[in-house]
C-alpha cells in the first residue's frame, strides 16, 4: 500500500442502508422448525451515508490506567506471534486475555460478576491480582453473562449464569462459576445474547439459541471454515466464500452469498466489517454496500484495523459528530477502539496491555 493510494481513497464515501439480523437457531435428530417457527428477524433502517477519512499522522497511545495495564510480553516482539482473537473486553472495562502460554487470564472492573465470583474493592481487579480462569485455550468468545471457550483438544466449555448460551439446565441464580464441557470437536465459536454458534472441525456450522426448539445444536450448513459473527451468522466457507443469513436462522433458509476469496472478517460498527481477501488486500464494507479498498497488502486483521506489512497497525474509529470513519495508523501493535464507549484497548509493541478508560468508566461508572 503506497500513501498515494491512500491519499485516493480520501473521503471515499458509502452510501449503504444499516441492517440488522437477530435470530434463532438449533443441533438435535429431530427436524428442525419451520422457519415462521424460528421467529428470525431482520430489522431494515433507513439508508445513511458514511464518509471514510483518512489521517496519516500516527496516533500516539495514552499511558492507560496503571492498575488495569498489563503485559502480554516482554520487550520486542517474539517472533510469529498471531494477535488475533487473544484480547478481550466487554466493553465496560473487563479484560480477558489468552497469554503466551494459553492461559485465559482475567481482570478489571466490575470483577465481582458470574465470571469469577470474587469482590475486588470499588469492582476493581488490577493486573497484579488477575485471575486465570482456565488453561490451554485457543479462542474465547465472551457472551451476555456467559463465557465460550475453545480450548487446545477443541472441546468447547463454558461457564456464567445465561443457561440459553450454555444449554444449561441449572438454576442461573447459582451460575456455573467452574468452567462445563459441551461439545467436542470444535474449531470455532461465537456467542450473543441468547444464541451461539460453532463451527466443527468437520466444517459443520451449528447454532442454537433460547427459542423453543431450538436450544440445541442444529446443522445448518456443512464446509465451513469460521464464523464472523453470531446474529447474523456471517460465515466463510472453505472455499473463501463469504455468507450471511439475511432473513434469519434456519435449516430452510439458503445463506446469501456476499463475497468471494475471502481470508478474514473484522467486525466494525454499524455492521461495518474490514474483509482481508487471499491475496492480502484490506477492504471495508456493509452488508448493502459494495467494498471499498483500504490497504493492498496486510500481514492479518486485528480488532478494529488491520496490519501492514511494515508492522504499521491501522485502526478504523468512529469520528464525532456522524458516521465517519477514520483511518489512522496507531503507535501500538493492535488495538481495540470502544467507538467512545468505555474508551480503549491497546496491545503496544513491547507487549504492555494499556487500558484507557473513559473517565466516567475509571471513576467506576460502568455497569453493576
């Protein structure tokens, strides 16, 4: 990617309608509902326009909470270390990371919640009193009140106190505080509020969520590679396909097919995603938009940008006032941007873990 390529696509703008999907899904011997069963609902609103703008100077990184910081490593880089799907938040301040060694290591705010079942004065946990909630672990998707692990034999577990997410026939005023097996043989997950999906190691892609039914995993589509997101099960398929379910979940439903030599998906907001194709390019797109390019190389996709051969980490946030979004390379190996939520998630090249809070979510505003 050359900065007159860049400086080309300066206030690219997309003109595109917002579309959500939130639906229900299923595995069991039985025959699946009927589609007007499954309740699936997409929600269509009115079309905006986004304006993509790009800024060249780097942003530099705050200096983050010094109780929340952590460490992921210790001074350059190791050597082929894979930043994606190692670093989580929810969003108000709880941080979980997948560390070196495949500890799923947890802190933060609010940590005397269904994770851990442990009080930390004023709901804070610092870095230096973090907790591992469990060992070999590959990937973990956070749901609402519930946790989703892979873990290195590809079994998947979870624990917390939303009994939808893990087919969980307990009380959920007594949540699952020890982590449960579920299923075997997984190679991809992703969790929402009240439904789940996984992909196989055998390609199949299986959901299930809280509606009668369907709580239990159904097969909707074999030859799958992973999942991009739950609601409306933005998936890639094994040939680099990239689907979706438009209209909902369902075994009858045929997903529809978006784009093709497809590598990787990054969800951005406004179900805005970064697509990262075969042959390294970075695009931005909607569900009703056509791509737009970004970057005509990239090592991989991390969070809310992508990163350039050079090393560079470009992050895409939300300006204010609007729908814009920015460009920006960032003085940090990857980042998560809270779109002016509860502020920002760093990875610095060093390997420090910086967590900039917003001042409302430092002072212990956040939820709980």
């Amino acid at each position: 990617m050359t900065g007159n390529i860049l400086r080309r696509l300066l206030c690219a703008v997309l003109c595109i309608g917002l579309l959500c999907s939130c639906t229900a899904a299923t595995e069991s011997t039985e025959s699946p509902p009927e589609p007007a069963k499954a309740k699936a609902v997409t929600k269509r609103e009115q079309q905006v326009s986004v304006e993509v703008q790009w800024i060249e100077t780097t942003a530099e990184i705050p200096p983050g909470d010094p109780e929340l910081n952590g460490c992921l490593w210790d001074g350059p880089m190791p050597e082929g270390v894979d930043l994606r799907d190692r670093l989580y938040t929810d969003g108000f301040g709880i941080m979980n990371v997948i560390d070196l060694d495949g500890n799923l290591v947890h802190w933060g705010l609010s940590c005397e919640d269904f994770d851990t079942g442990w009080d930390y004065d004023n709901g804070r946990q610092p870095y230096a009193q973090r907790s591992v909630l469990m060992k070999n672990v590959q990937k973990m998707d956070p749901g609402y009140l519930a946790s989703l692990v892979i873990d290195g034999n590809q079994d998947l577990w979870g624990w917390g106190s939303n009994p939808h997410l893990l087919m969980y026939d307990g009380d959920p005023y007594y949540p699952t505080r020890e982590p449960i097996k579920m299923l075997s043989d997984v190679k991809d997950v992703a969790a929402g509020d009240f439904e789940a999906a996984v992909v196989r190691t055998d390609g199949r892609l299986q959901a299930w969520c809280r509606q009668e039914g369907w709580r239990k995993p159904v097969t909707l589509r074999t030859g799958v590679e992973k999942i991009c997101s739950v609601y409306t099960l933005l998936h890639i398929d094994q040939q680099h396909c990239l689907y979706y379910y438009p209209d909902g979940w369902s075994s009858q439903q045929k997903p529809k097919l978006l784009d093709r030599d497809i590598d990787d998906v990054s969800m951005l907001l406004w179900n805005f995603f970064l697509e990262r194709k075969t042959d390294g390019s970075v695009w931005i797109r909607h569900f009703n938009s056509k791509p737009v390019l970004l970057a005509e190389d990239s090592i991989q996709l991390a969070y809310n940008g992508y990163i350039t051969p050079d090393g560079t980490f470009w992050g895409c946030r939300e300006s204010d006032p609007g729908y814009t979004l920015i460009i920006q390379p960032m003085d940090s190996a990857c980042s998560i941007l809270g779109y002016g939520s509860s502020g920002d998630v760093h990875i610095m090249k060093d390997g420090e873990i910086r967590v900039c809070l917003n001042e409302e979510e430092a002072e212990g505003g956040g939820p709980g």
